[in-house]
C-alpha cells in the first residue's frame, strides 16, 4: 500500500505541476486517447469510471476496476471508428496476490494510407498515420470496499516523416458496496507530457479529471451509471464555425449537462447485458446545418457464450458515419 500511495502523490504533484503548464492552452495531441476501449463502456455513452464488472476492457478507463478476480483474463478489442480508420486494443492481466493485481495493454488507431503531393502537385507516394499506447496497470485492495489503481503510459505517434512520443500517467479509485449495488470511481487521466514532438513546439496531453457512480435499481434488472466529464475545464468551445454556425455561450444548466455521459443497463441475466447511453456534448458538436439527431446515443450488448464474452456497440462520432465496436474477452485459467 506505502508503494502505491507514493506513486499515487508523485501523480498528483505532476498533476499541480502541470496545470499552470496547460491550463490555459486548449492545444493538445493524442485525442485518440479519449476514444472507448470497451464495448460495454461504448454502450453507455462512451465513458465510465464507475462501473464494476468482470470486463477486464474496464481498466482501460478506470485502473482500479482491475482486481484478482481478473487473473488469466485476456480482452480484445476493435472499433471500426470512421471510413477506413479503425481502433484496436488488446489487455492482459496476472494477479500477484489475493489483493494485488498488474495488467498489460497496448491500443491503437490506424488512420490508413494517405497520398503524398508536392508544391507542384506532383504525387510522391503513399503515406500512413498511426497512433500507438503500450500500459502497465497496477491496482491494489485498499480496504474491503476502496481499490486504487495506476497505469503507467508510453505514447507513440508517427505520421508520415514525423513522429512524436510521450509519457504518461492515470490514478484512480474505486469504490464498491455489494450489498447496496452502488459504487462510485475517481480518475485522474493522462497526467505527462511530451518526450519529443512533432516540431519544436511542445503541447498539452488531453488530461481529465473524471467521476462517477453505478447503481443498480432495487428489486429491478435495471443500473444506472452517471459520468462526470471534462472537469478541468467549464466552458466549450463552439465547433463547425467554418459552416456559418454562430458561436453562442450555453446556460449555466446547458453546460453542466455537456460535462456529463448518462448510462443506462439492462440486466436481463447474469450473462447478458444491453446499454444504452447518451453524451449531451458529443451530440452538441455533432449538429450540423440540417441537425444529427442521433448524434451522442450509443447503444450495444453483451452475451456470456461457454467460456467466451461476447460484446457489440454502436455509436456514431462523426455526422456521416456510424461506428461499430467489437470485442471478446476470456479467463485463459479455464482453458
């Protein structure tokens, strides 16, 4: 626990030290790590920090959803995002004791081949783009109910001739109380900085303070998950400006919704799940000329086959394309 609690507080000081850094600057790179890595969390509007299952994709919002009940569980994942560009990832985990537990991951986006053109407008080729993470994660029972959780961050972009790496850190918490269905989770995201950049201007990572709680109604199949998003910062900034749409201040109200993502679950057995959820915001930048009504409802399920979990989610993120998330998980001890 004395391990974890340092590393714990060396993050929070990187975290104080970073504010007066980027607080002001809305640069940042490495967006692709606000993307969902589970099919389940996809469902229910596209991010969670609360919610408490056997789904080891989980650790990827919220590194203290991994546990020992986890050990020998291996979770796949693919997001075919928009046009050709498509959204992987892939988690180990090995418990270490009853109360300890560490993981490895590594997720992706790969943007596809682009064409490469000249001052003259002569074309020299083909080029790709990709964004990479490698993690270890590493989580610890701090008391019956209270599990801490930290992942550490290697973060590796190459686009074309130019490349970029940085570090990177989460710290989080969870909370769990069986007998009341209810649990609750903190996270602090993506805490680092660049190692090197694209050119000689070095930006913020897009880093989050993040929380949220999951209760399941009594005497119903029902859970409900509230995400409080994007609390480093209050107001938004308007998008699309270049279509001829008016930049206009939201209410107090209109912009305390947009920090939140509402999830809603239906459990009709223990192995099965259907999700629906809904981000205020990401429905706001989604409305174009003609409106997109549809933009910001995700909605997905989950099926327990023989030794195999089995996941599928649907969102849309883009005013033209829907996306599809696939994924598959299994305990290999079984095997």
């Amino acid at each position: 626990m004395n391990k974890l609690s340092a590393l714990i507080f060396g993050c929070l000081i990187v975290l104080i030290v970073h504010i007066p850094m980027y607080g002001q600057n809305g640069e940042k790179v490495y967006r692709f790590l606000s993307l969902p890595t589970s099919t389940h969390i996809n469902a229910l509007g596209g991010n969670n920090v609360s919610l408490v299952d056997n789904d080891l994709s989980l650790v990827f919002h919220n590194p203290a959803s991994l546990g020992e009940e986890m050990n020998m569980f291996l979770n796949v994942n693919y997001m075919a995002y928009v046009d050709d560009i498509g959204v992987g990832s892939a988690i180990f985990a090995k418990s270490l004791s009853p109360i300890s537990t560490m993981a490895f991951g590594v997720s992706y986006i790969n943007y596809g081949d682009f064409k490469r053109y000249n001052a003259e407008q002569i074309s020299e080729g083909d080029f790709s783009a990709t964004d990479m993470l490698v993690s270890g994660v590493y989580s610890r029972d701090l008391t019956p109910m209270l599990r801490g959780g930290v992942t550490a961050k290697f973060i590796y972009s190459s686009y074309d001739k130019y490349s970029s790496t940085a570090v990177a850190f989460d710290v989080g918490l969870s909370y769990y109380k069986k007998e009341k269905d209810l649990s609750a989770g903190i996270v602090l995201k993506n805490i680092g900085a660049q190692l090197s950049s694209f050119n000689e201007d070095r930006v913020g990572l897009p880093w989050d303070v993040q929380v949220g709680f999951t209760k399941k109604i009594a005497h119903a199949p029902i859970r409900l998950s509230v995400t409080g998003m994007y609390l480093t910062q209050w107001k938004f900034e308007k998008i699309d400006e270049a279509n001829g749409i008016e930049s206009k201040d939201d209410n107090f109200f209109k912009t305390l919704f947009k920090h939140t993502v509402i999830g809603v679950d239906l459990l009709p057995s223990q192995n099965m799940w259907i999700g629906v959820g809904y981000s205020p915001k990401i429905n706001s930048d989604l409305k174009i000329t003609e409106g997109n009504k549809w933009g910001g409802w995700n909605l997905g399920a989950g099926l327990k086959v023989s030794k195999f979990n089995l996941g599928f989610s649907l969102s849309q993120y883009s005013p033209s394309a829907t996306s599809y998330h696939f994924s598959f998980s299994t305990d290999l001890s079984k095997f």
